[in-house]
C-alpha cells in the first residue's frame, strides 16, 4: 500500500455496536482520481464504513487521514468541511427547484448582490460552475422533477463539488452509495461516461448491489464480509460470478436452474388481449400458461406499463385482461377477485406501510383481498395467520410487531412477496422484485418465486435485471421504443445470450 | 444498521417505552390539577360539581370520538362543532314538530352529513383540511337559517327524565350514552376490518389501494361515523341546555382536537386510538371547569387553555422521530 499518494487513507477502522463487530480493522486507501469500489451485502459493514466517512457515526478505534491530515469528522457537516461528500441513495435534491437554485442552495451568502439573489444570477453561476466542471450538458434553467434518475445524480454530484469549490477544497472525496439503483441501463451508461470525465479531479468510493457494475466502474474493488475486507480483487480479471462468491463467502451459492417442469396442459392461466397502453405503441398482447415465469424487460416505462395494467392500477384504454378463460373486472378489486396479485416496485411508497407492524400489514392483504374478517375479530388469528407467513416464506422478524420500516430492504421485499403468494393467488405480477436487494435475498426472492410456480401461479415479472432473471424464467419478451422487439425462449436450448439480451433493448 | 428515523411499532396495543412516560405526565396532571383546584376552591370536588364536569365531558367525549377516526386516516374533520351544531338545532326542531322521541332522527342525519364531508373529500379528492373548514361554515349557515338566528327551545317530554337521572346515582346518563358510542366506535376501529383498513390508510394510502382496499369507500365510512358520534353530541349538548343555538357546538372544536393530540393520536395518522382521547378529554374538562369555578376571568381562561394545549402537545409530540415540522 503506498501512502505518499494517497487522497484518503483509512487504518484499521474498527466499529462495535453493542458487542457487535459492524467493521473489523478495515484499511484501505483511496487515490487521486481512482474509483474504488466497496462490495458487500447487506450487514457486511459497507454503510457503517459509509457512516463513518460522513460523519454520522465515530469509529471505535482505527484512524482515517484525508490528504495527509488526520481526518476524525463527528458530523456530516463535519465531513463536508473537510472534503468528503456523501451521495445518498435517497437523494436530496428538490424537485420543486431548478438545477441552479439546488446548486447553489445554501451558498446564498456567496452569491448575494447587496443582500439579494436574483434568478439570473444564481442561473449564471451554475451555468458557468457546470459548463467549467464539464457538466455543461445540464441544463441549469431545468426543474429538476423533469429530469431522469440520472440527471438527478448528477446534479447531487455537482452540487458536492461547487461546495468543494466554494470551500477550496481542490481534492474532494466523493462517497457515491447506490446511484445506479433505479436507473435504466441507458442511465447508467450515460452516468458512468460523465463520472469517467469528472474522477480525474477527486477520489470516489462506490457502492452498488450490480456486480457486473462495479467491476467496471472500479479501479480496485475491496470486498467486506462480516466487518472484515476478505479480498481486493483486480476488477480486470474478475467475473462477477466470482465476485459474488467472494461476497458470499463459504455460504451456498444460492442457484436455480429451470426445472423441466411440465407447465400445465393447452390452458391459458392468463391473457392479455390487444392491450392499448399509453407507452405502447401498438396492442400488446400475450398468455401465460399456469407454472409459466415470464419476464417483460426494456429501457423505458412498457414492461412496468403492463405489469401495472394487469394488476388493475392502471386502466388500458382498449383491450381485455382474462384469468382462466374469465374476463377480470376493472379496478384493483377486479384484479384481486381474478387472483391477481401484484408486488409494486416502490416498497416504502405503494408496498407497506412502514410504520405498521410486520403483523398488520400481512393480514392487511388478507382483509382486504381475500375479505378474511376474522383477522380484524381475533387478534390471535391475525398472529396466527402472519407467523404462519414468516416462518413459510423465511421473513427474518425479530418480532410480529416490528415495524415494517425496521426491516431491511430485502426482508421488506419477502415481506410483500409472502402477502402475494398467498393460496389463492393464481397470477402474481412483480414489479422490479431484486430492485435495491442484496445477492441472499435475491435468491430467497427466486426461491419463493419457483416454489410458486411449481404450485401452477403463473408469473410475471417486469425487470431492470434481465440477467439476473434468466436462470428461473421460461420466457423473456423485450420492449424497445415502445414495441415488442424480442421474445426469447429460455427453456429450449437457444436460450438467449446476456449480449442478445442487452441488443434487444437499445 | 438503520440510520434512517426509527419507526415505532404502533397500530398494536402495546405500548413503546415512550408512550408510557408520555402516559406518566397525562395521568399526573389528571391527578394534580384536581389537587390544585380544590385547594383553592373546596367546591370543585363536591358532588354536584362532579356531575356538571361528567355532563360536560360527555359531549366532548363525543366530539373528541368523531374526530379521531379522520385523523388516524392523517384527514382532519374541521366541522365537527358545526355539525353538532346543526344536529342540535335539527333536534330542537324535530322535537318541536314530531315529539320528543324524534330528536333521534339526528343520529342518521350526522351520519350522512359526515359521508357528505367523506364522498367530497375522497371520491372528488379535495384536502379535507379545507373541505371541513368549508363545510363547516356550509353547516354553520344552515343550522342559522333552520333556527331563524334564534335559540330553538327543546319542548319538555318523557325523555327528559332519561337524561337527567344518573347511574347508580352517580354517572349522568349522558355520559353513559357517550361512553358507549364511544366503546362501539372503539370496536369499530379496532376489530373489524373496516377499522383496520383506517389505520392502513393512514399508515400508507397508496399501499392499502394496492392491498385492495376500497379507500374512498372507507375514508366517507370514517367521516360518516364521525357525523354519527357528533349527532349523539347535538341530543346531548341539546338536553343539557334544553335550548339550541346555531353556534352551540363551535366552542367544542379546539379542544377535541386539543384531547385527541394530547391523547397521543398524531395528526400525521396511522397510530393511536378512540380510547386515547379520554383522558385528554378528561384533563382538559378539569381544567375548564376548575378556571371557571375558581373565578378565573374569561379572557385568562382562554390564554391558559391555549397554553395548556401547546405544552400537552410538546409533552406528547414524539420530536425525535418527527424529521420535519409543518
């Protein structure tokens, strides 16, 4: 390790948390216009290490030193002064705002002309800061709610560095969390070239759940497992199928194959005829036989178009949705009576309710869906019902009670997966199920998926991760400008190549 | 580790550690401000003292049950006191045209008028922080038309006697009347699914939708039940004055909503309960029974509540986890 020159170096960071070990001597370093990247599942000690840079929490021994100087930040404000910003996953730029007044927000006593801040001025300086940093594709004039996900981040990232800037911080640190979380892969490509074109200038530490995404994005990748760094792998000569292994450590590589299950006789479970969607071009039709997993993938909104269509959210303009041959009523009701049941991709804003506990909010679907009023009459039913939930699907819970917004992101996600694949369910529609989710839990997900699937429920899954699907899905339909430019067989032996894949959708 | 607000397991009967200390201060001040009062007054605990406070208590008892099950929904009903109002002066007027017995017919009457306030609020999709404050003036206005700007007499009758007497001789039976509504209303919102559906709302409206809930449907059942517990309030209210003016019920607005807050039910919704508001019922009808029986001037009557309900609110605001104010 050389430390002559390096931006950030951190020496046997240790982190306990009531006798518990979060992180283990972690050292590392970080250089001048490198992107080191952290990998991890979830409690694998990414987000302390994460929390200690920015301030939030102070480590229990260990001792970190930013371009030279020791660095012992005890507030976020703290860690920013010094010229290390953190880029949170939820990010916290204001739709309401503009590109230039988010930018400069909180700077205002930079930019006051005899105490007043006018429009044109704040327009004119993060123009030029954008322009200057090599942003200038950012329009600053623009609100950022109309932007995309990438945009976003982007403009998170300038506004760290007009603070570094106005701070004459010239080497600052950058600590990206999960910014391609969400993202479409056109946004993540269009994210990675411009961080490629702003890293010359700062040292970057990344985190992400994609695999494939760190590797490439990484100059050097370090690898946490329970606290402890158990491996810097070359991100050259590394296969993410060998970074997950070292993620995982000596536990199973959970993976599934596809089974040659027999998918049920001639009989459509589900029909979609000649649906008219806003962000399809023309009338999307398709079957799903009972036992069938069929995954819709594609760059813009058409995959989460339909999945949202069938599960009675969103209303087709034209066209007919059947469940065994019966035609579903309108509505969310109407798909609940069919036996559709929907996972959203947005857990915290349409999946649970997180200040509920883990009990109410299973026999919330219950009640509501399958009109079980006994959960409301008797309490212990209600007990009985979601423990019976837990245990068969594998929630982790310390209690019934728990609140859902104490879970992580993987448990809440079985959480609603297990509220969906209840016994009469016949089709269960997924919306983005892996979104945001460690490696274990994505295999919990795929487990419970095909565990369904064996029972006859037909699935559907709309998917950012196409690759990760393909080892349980039977058929993959591609959109591509609004248009089905694909469909794939996956259990014939032409099952479709990742590369066929990434073409049928850009 | 979760670095985000720390959510508290609610929508359960169990309590947090925190709801218990919360639970100390309120039981505190039920206990000391009686001590307060009759050490400066020796009448405030006598008898006939005790019953006026239970009369009064029941009708807020009343108005605090209709406002809670809006605010579990993170709604608010602001009309409260005007429909109370317009159920009196309905029942003064029912009485006078149909006998004594009709003045019931007000129980359906503010059931429907609470469904008018949820149908607007949800199947139109208007904030009912506005609606109710709209609406109620819209009430306000018809209870005024209706008595013609004057007290409506209720005429005597054989119902008279039913609420005069007391239980046991000790509990007035308004009191008994509201406190049963008020434990069905509890039922209501904890063992069916329909109460169960309130909490999901409020917890999540987006996620209840998704669950299948019919959310407009159960936001107007949760109005309307609140137009039911306030016209019980109006018979009430009306039997105890034995004369309706069209601005009887406003002065019960403030504190009902004072009682719920106090009671630990946030106006942010999904947590707390009917059986909160008791006991901020409760302090709050000692407390203004014992200003008025020490002789404190009106003017620093109101100062004092207003104080009492801010502090109540600083006591039971959980100021950690709330990350914004508004």
């Amino acid at each position: 390790m050389n430390t002559d020159d390096s931006l950030l170096q951190i020496t046997n960071l240790t982190k306990v948390f009531k006798g518990f070990k979060a992180l283990d001597s972690v050292s590392f370093d970080l250089k001048l216009g490198e992107v080191v990247g952290l990998a991890g599942h979830n409690g694998a000690g990414k987000s302390t290490l994460l929390n200690i840079l920015s301030g939030n929490f102070a480590p229990t021994s260990g001792s970190m030193t930013l371009d030279g100087t020791p660095f012992q930040p005890s507030s976020y404000n703290d860690s920013t002064r010094a010229g290390v910003f953190r880029i949170y996953q939820e990010l916290s730029v204001m739709d309401n705002l503009t590109v230039a007044e988010n930018l400069t927000l909180g700077t205002e006593r930079h930019i006051r002309k005899f105490g007043l801040i006018t429009p044109n001025r704040i327009n004119n300086i993060a123009g030029g800061f954008l322009d200057d940093v090599g942003l200038g594709d950012l329009d600053a004039t623009k609100r950022v709610d109309q932007l995309t996900m990438a945009e976003k981040q982007l403009v998170e990232i300038a506004k760290a560095m007009y603070m570094a800037r106005l701070a004459k911080i010239e080497k600052p640190v950058l600590l990206l969390d999960e910014p391609t979380s969400g993202l479409t892969q056109s946004q993540v490509d269009f994210l990675e070239e411009h961080i490629n074109n702003l890293r010359s200038s700062m040292g970057i530490i990344l985190t992400t759940h994609r695999g494939s995404e760190l590797l490439e994005w990484s100059d050097r990748v370090v690898v946490l497992r329970d606290g402890q760094v158990v491996g810097t792998p070359d991100p050259k000569t590394t296969t993410p199928e060998q970074l997950s292994r070292l993620l995982l450590g000596d536990t199973e590589v959970v993976r599934h194959t596809r089974r040659d299950k027999r998918i049920d006789g001639d009989r459509d479970r589900l029909e979609l005829r000649r649906l008219t969607l806003p962000s399809i071009a023309e009338p999307f039709s398709m079957t799903l036989r009972p036992g069938e997993i069929v995954a819709l993938i594609g760059e813009s909104e058409e995959k989460t178009a339909v999945a949202r269509c069938v599960s009675g959210l969103v209303k087709a303009k034209d066209g007919t949705i059947n469940v065994d041959g019966e035609p579903v009523s309108a509505g969310v009701r109407g798909s609940l009576e069919a036996g559709i049941r929907f996972v959203p991709a947005d857990r915290a804003g349409e999946g649970l309710s997180l200040l509920h506990s883990v009990q109410d909010n299973l026999s919330l679907g219950a009640m509501a869906a399958e009109g079980r009023q006994d959960l409301a009459r008797k309490p212990h039913a209600a007990k009985a019902f979601a423990q019976d939930l837990v245990t068969k699907f594998g929630v982790k819970v310390s209690s019934l009670n728990q609140s859902a917004g104490s879970l992580s992101g993987g448990n809440q996600q079985k959480l609603l997966v297990a509220r969906a694949l209840s016994e009469d369910a016949r089709v269960v529609v997924l919306d983005k199920p892996t979104r945001g989710i460690d490696v274990h839990a994505k295999a919990e997900i795929f487990r419970l998926v095909l565990e369904a699937s064996d029972r006859g429920v037909a699935i559907l899954i709309a998917s950012d991760e196409p690759e990760e699907l393909m080892p349980i899905c039977d058929r993959i339909i591609a959109f591509r400008d609004g248009v089905v430019s694909a469909e794939f067989d996956c259990r014939s032996e032409s099952e479709p190549t990742l590369g066929e894949l990434a073409e049928s959708i850009s | 580790m979760p670095t985000g607000p720390a959510f508290k397991p609610m929508g359960t009967l169990k309590a947090s550690r925190r709801d218990r200390y919360q639970m100390v201060f309120l039981v505190a001040a039920l206990v000391i401000l009686p001590i307060i009062f009759t050490t400066m007054n020796a009448q405030y605990l006598s008898p006939g003292n005790l019953d006026s406070m239970m009369r009064q208590a029941s009708v807020l008892l009343l108005v605090v049950a209709a406002g809670t099950a809006p605010i579990l929904m993170g709604s608010i009903d602001l009309s409260v006191g005007a429909i109370v109002s317009l159920c009196a002066v309905a029942a003064a007027l029912f009485a006078q045209s149909m006998g004594q017995s009709a003045v019931f017919w007000v129980l359906p009457l503010g059931l429907l008028i609470g469904l008018f306030n949820g149908v607007i609020v949800s199947y139109i999709k208007l904030p009912s922080f506005l609606v109710t404050l709209g609406t109620s003036f819209v009430f306000g206005g018809i209870a005024l038309l209706a008595s013609g700007g004057f007290p409506v007499q209720l005429v005597s009758g054989s119902l008279n006697a039913a609420f005069h007497q007391s239980l046991f001789g000790i509990f007035p039976m308004p009191l008994v009347y509201a406190v049963i509504l008020w434990l069905l209303l509890i039922v209501w919102l904890r063992r069916t699914a329909t109460g169960r559906f309130i909490y999901a709302i409020g917890g999540n409206e987006r996620a209840a939708k998704v669950c299948g809930v019919n959310v407009r449907w159960v936001k107007s059942l949760a109005f309307g039940a609140g137009g039911l517990c306030c016209g019980l309030a109006g018979v009430l209210v009306l039997f105890s004055t034995t004369a309706a003016t069209p601005d009887i019920g406003n002065s019960f607005l403030l504190p009902s909503i004072a009682a719920i807050v106090m009671g630990g039910t946030p106006l942010s919704g999904g947590q707390g309960g009917a059986a909160r508001g008791l006991i901020g019922t409760l302090i709050l009808v000692e407390l203004t029974n014992g200003m008025l029986i020490i002789g404190l001037p009106p003017a620093a009557q109101q100062i004092v509540q207003g104080i009492v309900v801010i502090l109540a609110v600083l006591l039971t605001f959980d100021r950690r986890t709330a990350a914004v104010v508004k």
